[in-house]
C-alpha cells in the first residue's frame, strides 16, 4: 500500500510590485522516476500553455492581453480590504491574477482617463443631481437675506393686514353680490320681473279670436244641444252628448252622457288672420271640474301643425295658456278648440265655465298671455265682426213687416238686395228663426205669398242678393217681405 504524501510547488509571477504566487499540489505517487520538472505529472498551465523552461510571458500569452495594472488600481480594488465587484469581474481571473481582456477595458487606458477618476472621500457619494453653471448662476444673482423681494405690508382697502403667529394673512373676497354695495343702483331679479309685470299690466295685444266674451249671440237661444253654433263664433262640437247654456253671465258646456269623446267648443277663422313660422298663445279663462284641453290646429296636414295642452280642473277663475310656432305653411281654415278632457273617467256632470262679463278666450302673438290685461270688450266693433259670419236681419218694424223693393226683375227669377252693415264672407244660408222665410208678394199690401218660388242668396261687397226664382213667374214688380232671419255665413 502507498502512502499518501503530497508537495507544493508554488509559482510566482511579479507584476509591478504585487507578486501572486499560485500553489500547485502534486502527487509524488503519481510522479514518474525521472528526476526533474518536466518529468513531473500534471504540470501547472498558464491559459492552458503547460509552464515548462524559462519561457517569457508572451509565451503563456500574457504580453498581448494581459498588462500590468498600475498600483493606483489595486490599491482601489484592495484599499480597504475589499474589492469593487464590477472591477473584480473586469480585472482578476480565478486565481487572482489582475488581467484585463481588453486595453480598451483598462481604468489606466490613457493619461485622460486617468485624469477623469475621481477618488473616494469620506461623507460624499455619487449622484446623478448635478450642481449646473446655470444654477450656480442664480444663486451668486440672488440678494443675501431676499429683502428685495420682500412684502413688508398687506393693505386691503387701505387698511393694513397685519399677518398672525403662523404668518397668515386671511382675506374674505366677496362671492355674492348681496356682499357689495349696490352703489350704481342695479336693479334685482325680483326688482326687473316687477317693473315688466307693471308694465305688462297695463298691456295687451290684438286677438285673433271673435266674440272672446262670449256675449253676442244673435241666434237669440239661450241653449244649444246639437253640434251647431251657439254664442256667435262658437261652435258646439258634440251633438247628443252635452249641452250649452247660457245663464247670466256665464257660459257653461256640460257633459250629459258617459261618452268617453272630448265635449268642446271650436272657433274657425280664415288662414289670413294667422302668420307663417310665428310664435302665438293660447289662453282661456275658465273654471271646470275636470281637466280641461285647449288646443291650435293651424295645418292639420301634419302632425307638427297642431298643439294641444291640458290644463288641470280648477273650482276657481283660471287662467291656462299654450304657446307654439306656426309651421310654414296654414290649412285654409284654422282653429282653436277648448273642451272637457275625455276618456273612461268620464262622467255625466263635468262641466266647464267661461264668463260673459269679460273676455274668455284669446290668440295672440308673442310667447305669453295678455289676456288677464283685456276688460269687457267693445259690444258693436265685436258685433260687427261677427255679422260677416252670421247677421241677423230682424223683420218686425213697428209691428209692420219689412218690405223690400225688386232690384231686378227677369223672366225666370227677382234679385232683391239687402243692405248689410258688412260683408259676409260668403254666400249665406236662411236660418228661420220663427217660422217665417221669405215671401214674394205682388203689393206691399198684399199679405198672400205668391207660391211657387225657390230662393237663393249670393254675398256682395254692399249686402246680399236675395234671388226668387221661378220660370216664367209673369210678374212685373214684386216685394220682399222679410221676418226675422239669420242668415248663416260661418265657415
């Protein structure tokens, strides 16, 4: 059995003034006869080159890259007993060796890089905040103690503000307008919305409507059933359904059956009296037990030529109203309409009321109502209006029936004329209020009706032409005995 023994060879390898020696330990079992160095097994390598004879270290590659590293360095490296790692990694090999792969790599490269280290010292550090020329500019400019700068007084108002123990200075700016004094006298919302309602109160504009009060009714009824006119201008729009009365001074529409239908009253009147892409108001003034819905229909080609609002019951005079634009183009006959809301609640006794002592109902332009404003209108300018419509001709004269002379007498027929105060707005029809209709007689004595004449009447700017035809009538003069008519022009 051998015996385990082993020897060290050291090598040593001098750079500058460092000197690092590696240790090779060699089995002498393991170690030929011949008694000397290369006959040793496992020689020591030098990258990878076996040390072998007096060989330089070009030899074992050491000139080309590896060179000496200047004590500055190591001293770097090993100053406090410890190394930098990232220097580690670029200058000591496995076995200590100092070596750089590349003389670019090397800290020592040039006397420039050289002049760029900077050494360590105790208390500072490197950082990336950089102290600029520009910055350092600015500090030699500023004034020792900052007094140029400095606020030796806060005066608000002329007042002085001294700051307190934190150094505060509080100031209360004002956010309201109620915080400043109104020494220019600018008037309030409050202020402006009364001046205009003073104003407005004593304003009011044209309405479009006829008979808005309510209170011309030259048919003489007092009450009206059927789906016919009842005050001049205003037509009951629900035959069988209700009912429409005059008593004093009111006007009242009443629901007298469970119709699930509107109850309402409508006005028509000529497209001439509206104007295209216009805003205009709506307003009746009204007391009801049910909902009310007023409405304007200017173009009921579409459905943007309509608008409607309902306006909720009130046991109180009310006013409601409803604003809209007139489109571009008007139907020939528009209208307002206001009636009693219908639907399954309906029920017999709801009613609505409009009073005859003043203004109900008015069409105007503008986007509010004016009609609050309006007092009792003129009786004769509203009744002259409504006459072009609907004229009553009163037949009774001192008892003596009115007689008309013949304008125009032919074979086949009589043209008598009748006077009007206006001109109807188209050719009428007889409305026989008591029983009589026009008669031709030969005498205005003569109280037998000559028979067999029909009648027909046509509008003229100066009255109307009464014509009595009949072929071949034979007669050379002839009178018009009239006892009261309406004659009937509405639209």
């Amino acid at each position: 059995m051998k015996e385990s023994a082993s020897f060290h060879f050291n090598a040593g390898i001098n750079i500058e003034d460092k000197t690092f020696t590696p240790n090779v330990t060699i089995d002498p079992f393991a170690m030929s006869s011949v008694n000397n160095y290369e006959a040793l097994q496992n020689l020591p390598a030098v990258n990878g080159i076996t040390i072998l004879g007096d060989n330089s270290g070009m030899y074992y590659g050491l000139q080309d890259d590896m060179v000496p590293i200047p004590t500055s360095v190591i001293d770097t490296i090993y100053a406090d007993g410890s190394y930098d790692p990232d220097l580690k990694e670029r200058y000591l090999n496995e076995i200590g060796l100092l070596y750089a792969k590349n003389l670019n790599d090397l800290l020592y490269a040039s006397t420039e890089d050289l002049d760029l280290k900077v050494n360590k010292e105790e208390g500072y550090g490197l950082s990336q905040e950089n102290f600029t020329p520009e910055e350092k500019q600015k500090l030699d400019n500023m004034v020792s103690g900052g007094e140029p700068n400095k606020i030796d007084a806060i005066h608000v108002n002329g007042v002085n503000r001294p700051p307190n123990a934190q150094k505060v200075v509080s100031l209360t700016v004002p956010v309201r307008l109620s915080q400043l004094e109104n020494d220019t006298n600018y008037q309030t919302l409050n202020q402006v919305t009364n001046i205009v309602n003073g104003v407005i109160g004593g304003f009011s504009r044209e309405n479009v409507l006829d008979n808005p009060q309510g209170n011309i009714i030259q048919n003489g009824l007092t009450e009206w059933t059927g789906a016919d006119y009842t005050a001049d201008r205003w037509r009951h729009g629900r035959a069988g359904q209700g009912v429409v009365t005059v008593t004093g001074d009111i006007l009242r529409m009443e629901r007298t059956l469970d119709a699930t239908a509107m109850e309402f009253l409508t006005q028509l009147f000529e497209a001439s009296r509206l104007l295209t892409n216009k805003t205009y108001t709506l307003s009746f003034r009204y007391r009801s037990n049910r909902s009310v819905n007023i409405a304007c229909v200017w173009d009921s080609t579409g459905s943007a030529g309509s608008k409607s609002i309902t306006l909720p019951a009130s046991t109180t005079w009310t006013i409601g109203q409803l604003t809209f634009q007139t489109g571009s183009t008007l139907q020939a006959v528009p209208y307002v309409q206001v009636g009693l809301e219908g639907g399954s609640t309906a029920l017999i006794g709801d009613y609505v009321e409009f009073s005859t002592k003043q203004p109900f109902a008015k069409l105007e332009l503008g986007s509010f109502s004016t009609l609050a404003n309006d007092g009792p209108v003129n009786y004769q300018k509203e009744l002259a209006k409504c006459e072009a419509y609907q004229i009553k001709i009163a037949g009774l004269k001192d008892s003596v029936q009115i007689g008309i002379g013949a304008h125009g007498i032919r074979e086949n027929y009589i043209d008598f004329l009748i006077s009007l105060p206006t001109t109807l707005i188209k050719n009428p029809s007889a409305m026989n209020l008591t029983g009589f209709v026009l008669r031709v007689v030969d005498s205005l004595v003569v109280t037998q009706a000559i028979s067999g004449f029909t009648f027909s009447m046509y509008a003229t700017y100066t009255g109307i032409i009464v014509r009595a035809n009949k072929v071949a009538h034979g007669l050379t003069s002839a009178y018009l005995h009239i006892n009261n008519i309406l004659l009937n022009a509405n639209l």
